[in-house]
C-alpha cells in the first residue's frame, strides 16, 4: 500500500495547485483524477490573468507538470471509498490500489443539472451557456436568450442583459410575476411564455432559435441558462463532514472541513468559483493544511524525544551494573 503525506481528490485548477504548494514544501502528494473536469466541453477559459483564452485543457497539463517537476505525483483513476484509520485516511481507487494519507484535499468539483430540453445537453459550453463572466463578452451585442422559471432566473437575466440589447426571457406560462415583469420591460428584456419544445439548428451545426411547443421560432444566437449545481460530494458526506441546509459541504475560510485531517477547495464548496477562484482556493487550502502537519509533526518529534529519553539508562543504573 502507498503512503503519503496528502491524497488530493481530484486534479483539476483547485487540486492541483493544492498539490504544487504541498509538493514544493518538500511533502509527498498524490494527486488522482478521474479525468472529467466540469469545463471540458469548453473551447477556451476567460477571466484567469495571464491565462485568459487558453483552452482549460491546456491550463491542466501545464499544471500537471508543475506538480511532477516537484516530486508530487499525479495517477488516472476514480476514488470510490475514502474512509478515516484511525492514523489517517484509506483511499481506494476504482482498480483496487489502496493509498494511505496523513490528510485529505478533496477537490471534486460538481456537476451541473440542465432543464430538459432537447438538444440542450449537447451544446453545452458552445452556444448553450451558464457562466456570462466567462463567456459573455463572446457574445457580446449578439441575440441571446435566457432560460427562466427557476429562482434568481430573473436576476441572472439582468447579469446578462449587461452584454447586449437583445436579450429575450423564456419562461413557462403563469409564472412570472408583475414586479420581475416590470423589470424586466423597464431594461428591454424581451418576455417569451410558452414551453420551450427544442432547439434549432442550422446546417452549419449552429443555433439559430428556440422553439416552441406551438412552433414559434425564436431566434436566438446563444442560450443562457442557470443550472442546477449538484457537488460532486459523496466522499465527504461518507466521511461525516457537515452540510448546510442545501446539501453543500461547509468549510472554513482555509477549506477545513468538520472532520478533522480533511480540507475542500474549488466548485464542490463553491459553486460560483470561477478557474482563477478555484486555484486560489487549492492554494489557500494547502497552506493551511502544510501548517496542520506541522503542528502534528511537532507533536510527534516531543513525543520521540520523551520516549528516547524515558528509554535511556540513568548514571545510577551504569553505576549499579558496574
């Protein structure tokens, strides 16, 4: 069985730039990706200084390397039990590998619930959209469209509003009430109720409009939609970690959990991090955590050096074999 200081759950922005922190403070790491970070289907990542374009998979790799050029190590595969040992943590690994932690970052992101629509799942990151600070200014002063009905749809809908004057509403019928309507009339948001059958696209595989039950096109270049934010949190939860009242594992400000030896960083505690938050919060978290281990190892080396003296021969026991 492998041993390590630190097992990092996860190997996307948030877990490695934990593990490059850890491994550049002389620690053993390994880092296991189950290689499905939430913003593949995405072309480029925007809103990262220094970084802002470079397609996410890029980004990964580059800090792939960084990890591996201090020593941490970085392994493909899925943890599917993480259980604490009573000096530790036991992480096993879906092809039966076994690693052993002094501590645990969990960094395993989420995933995100799409209304069920038609088309709606294979356009996701292209023109079908949920973030407008990382793609907004794509589309800028383009018609776009907002998929409403759920709560802070209306909101979401003036976020957007901030990058063009064509923006249309889509919501069921009889929901919308008068002050969001009142609103939303005041910016220039249009108001579509109706149950939206699916989307349309071109034969250039673009999309052209959203369709309605009655057949009613509206065009639309780029859909926004809110998505229902679902974290990818088994392993804490199992582990007993507390959650709030939605579900979300809660941490303190440095990512440590309510079980002790275990820190979270990155959308699986944060569903708004954007990639340069998330980073940030894997660093945060790996300091945080370094200092935990060395508290332990201060611990550890009083309790040696007690136990060696305890263990030596006093100048009476010499004197007496003598």
């Amino acid at each position: 069985m492998s041993q390590y200081d630190v097992v990092v759950i996860g190997g996307g922005a948030a877990g490695l730039s934990g593990a490059l922190v850890l491994s550049r403070a002389h620690r053993t790491v390994l880092v296991v990706d189950a290689g499905s970070p939430r913003n593949a289907p995405a072309a480029h990542m925007h809103g990262y200084l220094s970084r802002d374009g470079m397609p996410p998979a890029e980004l990964l790799a580059a800090g792939r390397d960084e990890v591996n050029s201090y020593g941490g190590e970085i392994v493909d595969g899925t943890v599917t039990d993480l259980v604490a040992d009573g000096h530790g943590f036991l992480a096993l690994l879906a092809g039966g590998q076994r690693i052993s932690a002094r501590r645990v970052l969990v960094t395993t992101g989420l995933r995100d619930e799409l209304p069920d629509i038609p088309g709606l799942r294979e356009r996701w990151a292209r023109d079908v959209l949920h973030c407008p600070y990382c793609h907004g200014y794509e589309v800028s002063d383009h018609q776009l469209g907002v998929i409403g009905g759920t709560p802070g749809a209306v909101r979401y809908a003036h976020i957007v509003r901030q990058w063009t004057h064509d923006l249309t509403y889509f919501t069921p019928p009889d929901i919308l009430t008068t002050a969001p309507r009142s609103q939303l009339l005041a910016r220039g948001i249009g108001v579509v109720e109706g149950t939206i059958d699916q989307l349309v696209i071109d034969d250039a595989d673009e999309l052209r409009g959203v369709q309605l039950r009655d057949g009613c096109v509206i065009p639309v270049d780029a859909l926004f939609v809110p998505p229902r934010f679902i974290p990818n949190s088994a392993l804490l939860v199992g582990l007993g970690c507390d959650v709030d009242v939605d579900g979300w594992v809660t941490v303190a400000t440095t990512g440590r959990t309510s079980v002790p030896g275990v820190w979270a960083a990155g959308n699986i505690v944060d569903p708004r991090a954007q990639v340069i938050t998330a980073a940030g919060a894997g660093s945060a978290a790996a300091v945080a955590l370094n200092a935990d281990l060395v508290e332990e190892d201060v611990r550890n080396a009083v309790r040696d050096l007690d136990h060696g003296f305890a263990l030596a021969p006093t100048a009476n026991s010499h004197q007496e074999s003598a």
